[in-house]
C-alpha cells in the first residue's frame, strides 16, 4: 500500500509511487504459474514477460514484477495452472 499521503478537509491524495518491486513465494508442486491483477472489471492476466519466476532453493520458488504506478493498492492473484 502507498503509505504516501494527505489528508485534507476536501479528500484524499496520495502520492502515487513508482516502479514498486512486488515478490511473493510460491508453494512447491507446480510447474506454470499465473499472475492476475485484481480490477473493477474483473480479473486481468499480465503477460508473461511483464513477472519472472526465480527458483529460491530446492523445491520452492518466487515470483517477481513491477507495479508501474501505485496510487493507494492494488491486488494481484498469483495462481497455479
């Protein structure tokens, strides 16, 4: 979440941040992985080439992508195929 904010009498306003390195670990037991971000319209699969899987140690791995602008949060599904 982008914790770079003001709050006035008229509303809210964040500073949007950029270019936000996400990681998350994945559970061992599968092979291809999907990352999904969350939007008012549904599910939105990224491109493969826009998240990395890195192999951590035996058995386990991550995922890793950039979040190109911030405004307060976004929420992402990082699922099994």
């Amino acid at each position: 979440m982008n914790e770079d904010y003001k709050v006035e009498k008229e509303g809210f306003t964040p500073t949007p941040a950029r270019n936000v390195q996400m990681q998350c670990r994945l559970p061992p037991g599968a092979e291809q992985w999907h990352v999904f971000k969350v939007t008012p319209g549904g599910w939105k699969l990224l491109p493969e080439d826009q998240y990395q899987i890195t192999p951590i140690d035996a058995g386990q791995a991550s995922v890793q992508w950039e979040i190109a602008e911030l405004r307060v949060a976004n929420w992402f599904v990082v699922t099994a195929e």
